[in-house]
C-alpha cells in the first residue's frame, strides 16, 4: 500500500464534501478517484507535473476552497485539476515540494525553450 501524505474529497456547496471524487497525494504520485457504482482511479507521476497553480474564485475563498490547476506531461491525464478542496495554498505548496524533490532525485529537467526572433542580433533595430 501507498503512503499518502495528503487526501481530501472534492466538495460542493457550503464546503461540503458530498462528492464521490476523492484527491490524494503520496511521495511520487497523485491519485484521483471518481464514481460510485462505476469506479474511475487515475495516477500521474509526480516528475511529469511541470507547473501548479491555485485559483480561487468568490464563492470558493467564502467556504475557504480552492481548484489546484496542474500542468502535466502524462499522456492519459494532461492538464488536470483538483477541484474545490480545504487548505488549498497549503496543498500546492506541499505538491510543488513534493515535484520539485521528485524532478531532482530522478534528474528530470524541462525544457524551456525561449523565442529565437526577440534576440536577432540582424535586426535592423540596432544601431551599430
């Protein structure tokens, strides 16, 4: 069995988690579970996340949820989110330690590629 380092369920209205999605968050993986009669469970490995970010909207920040938007490289997954959970500054704090440790110990870089066109030294532009 995995040890999880964080679970939660996504929640509805008022903050409550009435929801048959389950989030949860081990070493090197993130896994999401859905369904009730027709179980659906989803992993990515944490070195495929490439970026993580928070949004929070009204109604949201009132009941003190939050989406966590995840950018990933998985081929079945892609992008994803981990809707309407507690604490969530906390949980992409702890998930962005937990990719930045797992990139690291499997020597996973990425690749960030930078415009060509914005520092042609041919421009016309400049005066030489």
């Amino acid at each position: 069995m995995v040890d999880v380092v964080w679970k939660d369920r996504k929640r509805i209205i008022f903050g409550l988690p009435w929801t048959f999605t389950k989030y949860g968050l081990s070493e090197d993986r993130i896994f999401i579970e859905t369904g009730l009669l027709n179980l659906q469970e989803n992993e990515v490995r944490l070195y495929r996340i490439t970026d993580v970010s928070l949004e929070r909207k009204l109604w949201q920040r009132m009941f003190g949820l939050g989406t966590i938007l995840c950018y990933s490289s998985d081929k079945s997954m892609g992008n994803f989110q981990i809707k309407n959970i507690k604490k969530p500054s906390e949980v992409k704090e702890l998930i962005s330690s937990y990719v930045e440790e797992e990139r690291t110990r499997k020597k996973v870089t990425s690749k960030e590629f930078i415009n060509d066109d914005l520092f042609d030294d041919s421009s016309e532009d400049m005066d030489v």
